[in-house]
C-alpha cells in the first residue's frame, strides 16, 4: 500500500498540499511583502527539496505583426533549505521579501500575482498563486495628477516590450495619454514611463507630434515626429504643490514643441 501511495503521490493523487496566506494584497513597488506559507501533508512522507516564491507579469511583444503575451519573473525568493514533510502534518513558514521597484501597477488588466510551489523530485509540484493589487507610489501619482491637470486624458496603460529603454526586465509600462486641452492641435499622444527608485522617479516623456503639412508627413512616416523629454523628482517633491509640478511639465512639452 506504500508504494502504490507513492505512486499516486507522484502524479499528485494524496500529495502535499500549498496554500500562500498574504497579509495584505495591496501594495506600492518597493513594499514589502509578506504572510505565511500553509504546507499540508499528503498521504506519504515527501521530501521538499525547496520552497520557491516568484513575482510574476506579464508583457505584450509584436512578433511578424502579431502581438503575443509573455511571461516575466520579476523576482525569485527561496523560502527554505530542504525539508521533509509528514503525512498529514501541517506547516508554517513565514515570509517577508521587498517588491520590485520595477513592478508593474495593476492598470487595466495587467496581472501581477505571486506564484509560490514546492520542488518535490520525482513529482509533480504542487502550487499555488495569488494575485496582488500594486498601487502606484506617491510621487507617480503626483505626475499623473499633474499631466492631467494640464489637459491630458489617460486613456490606455500596458506593459510593451522595449530592450532599449527597459531596464532590469525587457519591459516598460507605459501610460498613454491623448491631449483634451491646449496641446490638442499639436500632439497626437502622450506617452509616461516611469523609472521608480526608493527616492525619487525618473519619469520619460513621449511627445507624439500632430502632422502639420508636407513637412510633418514627412516627419511622421519615418517616425521623425516623436520627441523624449526627462526629468526626475525626489521624495522632497511631494511637499511641492501638484500646480508647480504641472507648470514645469507644461514648459519642458512647450519647449519640445517649439524645437
């Protein structure tokens, strides 16, 4: 009866079971993280050779002009050393871990969960995932305030493929805005990536010129038409009025218009 339990064991009939329990599942990058992981022993003793936690997204890529989603880990934690697992004995372990400054937020439908599983050799690994909730941080709130402050209507939020401007992961999210104020008659769009660290933000701006003329035909078939603008602020920024940060936006887009 053992090894035939062994065997259902190691195509998951009667095996250990995983269940992640978060303290809280709404969360800043840069947050920490934490809860417990409920471990549940199956019918048989099973040996784990390790606990593991990662941190997951999702991004678009256009390949032969076709978009396809694709998967990134944004982080990995190992919980534990190997261990073994009684039948039918419970477990604790808590974890606590910082998330990515460079995670997503949870505009739209971006997902970001936490997948968490148990490597068991010889077995199929049993898992568990739990989405969070990822808000976005003070000081992006107060440009995304701000660029609709002076007439810009956030309108699309996604996660695109960029090894030229993605950083630590081959991805940016980028906050696509369409002018509803005075810029209406010379941007078709307004593009916002954020660059998030534990005090401050580097913040990119794409400006997306109207065609004016043959001139700006021309511009725009080659992709002539796009102009990038970057600025940063501190944590010392959010004592600053929202208008004062909207009035230099404002100048800096003015500024590349002109140019």
């Amino acid at each position: 009866m053992s090894m035939f339990k062994k065997l259902l064991a190691s195509v998951g009939v009667g095996a250990a079971k995983v269940d992640t329990r978060l303290e809280q599942d709404s969360l800043m990058p840069g947050d920490v993280l934490s809860g417990e992981v409920h471990l549940t022993g199956g019918d048989v003793a099973q040996e784990i050779d390790e606990i593991y936690m990662y941190v997951i997204t999702h991004y678009e890529r256009e390949t032969n002009d076709t978009k396809v989603k694709e998967e990134c880990t944004l982080l990995k934690h190992r919980l534990t050393d190997p261990i073994v697992l009684q039948p039918k004995e419970n477990m604790v372990l808590p974890f606590a871990f910082r998330l990515p400054y460079e995670t997503p937020l949870t505009m739209g439908r971006q997902p970001v969960y936490l997948r968490t599983g148990l490597d068991i050799k010889n077995a199929i690994d049993p898992g568990d995932s739990d989405f969070i909730e990822v808000r976005p941080h003070p000081l992006m709130v107060k440009v995304l305030d701000a660029i609709q402050s002076i007439g810009f209507q956030l309108y699309k939020v996604d996660c695109e493929y960029n090894r030229h401007l993605g950083k630590t992961h081959p991805f940016v999210q980028e906050f696509e805005f369409r002018p509803t104020g005075p810029f209406r008659s010379r941007l078709e769009e307004l593009e916002v990536v954020f660059f998030l660290r534990e005090n401050s933000v580097e913040v990119l701006l794409e400006l997306d010129k109207r065609a004016r003329g043959f001139l700006g035909a021309f511009e725009e078939a080659f992709n002539l038409d796009e102009r990038y603008v970057r600025f940063r602020l501190h944590t010392d920024d959010l004592n600053r009025p929202t208008s004062v940060i909207a009035d230099s936006i404002e100048d800096l887009i003015r500024k590349q218009i002109r140019a």
